[in-house]
C-alpha cells in the first residue's frame, strides 16, 4: 500500500536498522515511547535534533493507552486550587484540537448535580465559569446551567431521587494510543529515528557522564549499543526501575496509583451523555459513549505491583459498577455486563502526606550526576508543554545552538484537515461514497487515520480484501506493527471499544503479520496464544467464571 507524503515505519529488515541506529551519534536518546517521550521526539526533532526513541514493548503500551481518553482542563485540579495546572492543561485543549483535529474531538460533559454531591450549583457553576475563562473557551461553548427536567432530558438514566440540577462544559475526548504513534509519525518526518521492542537495560560511560545506551532487542534477542549526548527518561511508571540501571541507590521519586476502567455495551448502559459524576464515597467517574460502546472510569488507588503487570481486578470493576448504580438507574447491571476493561498506573510524583487522589497532576525533571534527565508526573493532556520543557533543557546543556520550540502550530498528521469542519465534512463524504459498504465504519476510520481512511478503504476494494485486513497492512507498513496485540489494542482499540471484532482479527492477524514480516511459524502459536490469554484478562471471562462456579 503506498501513501503519497506518508514515510514507510515498519519492522521490517530490522537487523539493517538497528545496525544503522547503532553507527549513528544521536544528539538525544528518549526512553519510553509513551505519549510523553513522542511528544519529546516531536519538539526535538523540529528543533533539528538527532533522536534516537526506543521503547521496550510496543509504543503507547503503557499508561498512554489506559489513560481516560480525555484532553481536558481537569475540573478537579480547580477544587485543589492548581490554578497554574488548570490554565495550562485548559489551553493545552485547543492546542491539541487544532494540531491533530481528527483525533481530538470537541466533547459535551455533562455534570449532575446532586443532594449530598462534591458540588452544589453556586460552587460548580462558578468553579466551570472560571474553568472555562482559564482555558479561553468561545463564549458560545462555555458552561450552560440546566434544571433537573433540562438534564433529565438529556439523560432520562439519571436517579430522580437524588438529583438537583447540573452543568453542561465543554471537554475533548481523544484516542491515547492514536494520537501517540501519530507524534512518533510525525517525529518521523522530522527524521527522528524509533524503533519498538528494545529495552534499555543499562549506560555507557565516560568520565562517569552517561555517552549512551546498553539495550535488549527483545525480538532479535540481541545487546546492542546506541551513543548520544543526552539521554532523556520518560519511562512512566518504570522511571524508578530505568533510574536505578543508572543509579542503584538512587530513592524513588514515584507514587503509583493504578486507575481502571470498564466497558459495556451501549444496549445494556444506555447512557447518552458524557458525563462526570460523584461516586458514593466522594470521588469523580467519567462515564463517556464511544461508537456501540459507554466506558466508565476510574479507580485511584496506591500500586505497589510491578507496572507490567497491571490489569483491571474484581474489586475494581464492583467498585464502578457501585459508582453507576449510586448515580443512575442500572440496578440490573452485573459483572457479566463488562465486555472489555482496562487499567493503567499514574506516574506521580511523591508528596508527603498525601494519598493517590491528592497528589498533584504536574511534571516534574530530575537530572542525576551522570547527566540522565529524568521527566515524570504531568497529564496526557499537556504533553506538548512537558516536551517544550525538557527539550528547552537539553538545548541549554547542548554546545549546538537548536532553535526554539516550533510545535505550537505543528499538525501532527501527514495530510491534515485544515478545519474541524473540514475534518466533518470529510466523513460526510466518505459515509456517503461507501453507502452500500454497510460494514465499513466510516466514523472511526476517519477518526482513526484521517485522510488515509480513503487509500485503506481504497486498497481493500482494489484488492478484494476485507478492510480489516487493509488496515492491518497499513499498520505493518506505516505504524510498526509486530504482535498482533499491537494492532488490535494500541493502534485500532478494538480490544477496548470492540472485542468481538478484537477476538476475530485474534484468529488472522498473525497469519498476515508473520507473511508481512517473513516470520517463523513457531512465532505465530505463541502471539495466538498471548493475544488470547489477554483478550481473556481485558474481557474478566476468568472473573466471571469464577463468579459462575461460586
Ligand atoms: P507511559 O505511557 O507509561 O510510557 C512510558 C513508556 O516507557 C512505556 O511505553 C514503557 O514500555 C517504556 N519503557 C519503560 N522502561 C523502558 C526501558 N527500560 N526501555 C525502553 N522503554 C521503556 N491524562 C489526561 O490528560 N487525560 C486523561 O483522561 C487521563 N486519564 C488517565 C486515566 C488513568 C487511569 C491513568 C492511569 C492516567 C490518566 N492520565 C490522563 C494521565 C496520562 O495517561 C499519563 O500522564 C501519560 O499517559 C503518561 O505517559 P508517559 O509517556 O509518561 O508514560
């Protein structure tokens, strides 16, 4: 599949790469390829930085594709009076909206105001009034106060009983995986190098001042060496375990505080609007609908477990589920319900005496003796600052003068639309063209690859291939796609937002990645066989046998 402008980005030939990477001196080697090292990979590559990003498993499979899939302002920052945080994670929005439009989408929330509830009218409708004016919101979108029978209307699910009135705000809902392999893209073009599946496992050293990287292939099953100047960590919630390949006695700096999510079918949790409510014990829920689906979130409590190990518990999907019930008429909803779920760890930064849901949401960079610049903490939403911070660090301590941060204006996509009507009318089009292809999702390939949803639909006809399968080749050539899981959960979301269609692609896509990638058969039985035992984990089935059996 060829796409004019779009440079090829794929495993394949890898041993060729590596071996290129390793002749190479890099002004800056990232660890992590979260949304916080793509970002960085962006902001230093337009600077004209030589980068070198590498990531352990695959890009965004840590908390940057478990995160709430919110760009937003943080209302609860305003009750703890982070001013600072909520202005700049306000503005950050239209940022991230204007530079990337197809995958940050303008999003109603829709606030209920409840007998005994974290906000009566007066406080929420002047806390939003203020939110909206930090964040610069249009006057035509700022908050709308509403009556009981007006959010009724809205949301007929909400309990009578206990509600008083509410507020509708503005927000912006995003694809976390998406929008972070889109910065790497565009990071790309920018001639930044990354790869996925290599490991960090230790430095190289002169004069004690960190000169580069030791990392594990952990496809090849091979050690290979990386030299730079600087070496940025942003390995989220393994900023502890990187900093101690450097350092052994280095303390830790994190709090990790795991969140989970839960997913249901729309059909079983008619829920219309995005909405932002108090659970029974005080804390805020977002419940947001998303295609056939509604997903519910999240947890905040203290992680002690290792991060790669991480998923939803028992525990955590009753606990949703409760918050549900408390707020809306759902008495019937079970365990059995949850079609898919997930969970992911805040990378925090450590305050004393406070507990997960007090901890502040802000970044923070540490530099150690031997020159590893450490950044953690910070929101997915102000990724674009985080990374105009650190790189800004990096050009004070570089003897190149690199210019200034030029990712204000910067759209991130290849061939972007040029307005959010443009992005709207885009899909009208296509819905319109493919009419009679009932099974093509026109909505969410636009929303998934912008203008490269028409060559994916056009290259499924041309080939009288399924679209599924011309996505998956798309991924392989332009996304660096190696486990199946890859596709279906970082770069499609199906396992989150569609796990039947995740579960049938489980049965293929090996057969099309190990073809793609010329890959021994031995391969393909054991991603089966991960790829199922995750879908098993995401879905609860085990939870849920368990129940059938007690
Ligand atoms: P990660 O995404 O975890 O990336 C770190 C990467 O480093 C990983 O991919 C890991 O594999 C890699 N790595 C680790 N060690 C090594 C090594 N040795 N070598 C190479 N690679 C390595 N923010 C918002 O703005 N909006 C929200 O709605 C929102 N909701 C959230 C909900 C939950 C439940 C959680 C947990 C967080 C939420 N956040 C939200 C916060 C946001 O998701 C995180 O701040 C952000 O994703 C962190 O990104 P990161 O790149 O720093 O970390």
């Amino acid at each position: 599949m060829e796409i004019k402008g779009l440079k090829v980005f794929n495993n394949k030939n890898r041993d060729d790469k590596v071996r290129s990477f390793a002749n190479k001196k890099y002004d800056l080697i990232i660890i992590g390829g979260g949304i916080t090292g793509a970002g960085i990979a962006l902001d230093a590559s337009l600077r004209g930085m030589k980068v070198l990003l590498l990531e352990k498993k695959d890009f965004a499979s840590g908390t940057s594709s478990k995160s709430t899939k919110l760009i937003h302002g943080g209302l609860r920052y305003l009750k703890q009076l982070e001013i600072g945080l909520v202005r700049e994670s306000g503005t950050e929005r239209a940022v991230a909206h204007n530079n990337a439009c197809h995958l940050v989408h303008p999003e109603k929330m829709l606030l209920p105001i409840v007998r005994n509830g974290s906000f009566s009218k007066f406080t929420a409708s002047i806390a939003i009034s203020v939110y909206d004016r930090l964040a610069k919101v249009k006057s035509t979108q700022r908050r709308r106060v509403l009556t009981k029978s007006k959010v009724l209307e809205i949301e007929p699910l909400l309990n009578k009983d206990i509600l008083k009135s509410g507020i509708m705000y503005s927000e912006y809902r995003t694809d976390d995986a998406r929008l972070t392999i889109e910065l790497i893209k565009a990071a790309r073009r920018n001639d930044a190098d990354a790869i996925n599946y290599m490991e960090v496992v230790k430095f190289k050293y002169y004069n004690e001042k960190i000169v580069g990287v030791i990392c594990y292939d952990h496809i090849q099953d091979t050690e290979n060496e990386f030299s730079c100047n600087h070496v940025i960590s942003s390995s989220g919630p393994w900023v502890d375990i990187v900093t101690k390949r450097d350092r052994p006695d280095a303390t830790s700096n994190l709090h990790m505080s795991k969140g989970s999510h839960i997913v249901l079918d729309k059909k079983d949790l008619k829920i219309q609007q995005s909405t932002y409510f108090d659970a029974f014990d005080g804390r805020m829920i977002f419940a947001i609908p998303r295609d056939n689906v509604v997903y519910v979130g999240t947890t905040d409590t203290t992680y002690s477990g290792h991060p790669d190990d991480i998923h939803c518990t028992e525990e955590d999907a009753i606990y949703l589920l409760d918050a549900l019930k408390g707020m809306f008429n759902l008495d019937h909803l079970t365990l059995d319900d949850i079609k898919s779920s997930w969970a992911g760890i805040r990378p925090l930064i450590k305050q004393k005496g406070r507990g997960p849901t007090e901890i502040s949401r802000k970044d923070e960079i540490f530099i150690s003796d031997s020159g590893l610049i450490t950044i953690a903490g910070g929101k997915l939403t102000g990724f674009r600052k985080m990374a105009k911070k650190v790189v800004d660090l990096v050009s004070e301590r570089s003897e190149n003068n690199f210019g200034q941060c030029q990712t204000l204006n910067y759209t991130i996509h290849h061939d972007p639309f040029n307005s959010y009507e443009n992005y709207l009318n885009f899909v009208k089009d296509l819905q319109r063209e493919f009419l009679h292809k009932k099974e093509y999702d026109i909505q969410h390939l636009v929303s998934t690859y912008g203008k490269d949803a028409l060559p994916i639909i056009k290259y499924a006809e041309a080939n009288n291939i399924s679209i599924e399968k011309s996505q998956l080749l798309y991924t392989l050539e332009y996304e660096c796609v190696y486990h199946p899981l890859d596709h279906i959960d970082r770069r499609t979301g199906y396992l989150f937002f569609n796990i039947q269609r995740a579960e049938k692609l489980s049965l293929t896509a090996s057969d099309s990645i190990l073809e793609y990638l010329n890959l021994d058969k031995s391969w393909s039985e054991i991603v089966l066989k991960e790829t199922q035992e995750r879908i098993k984990i995401n879905s609860l089935s085990n939870i849920k046998e368990n129940h059938l059996s007690s």
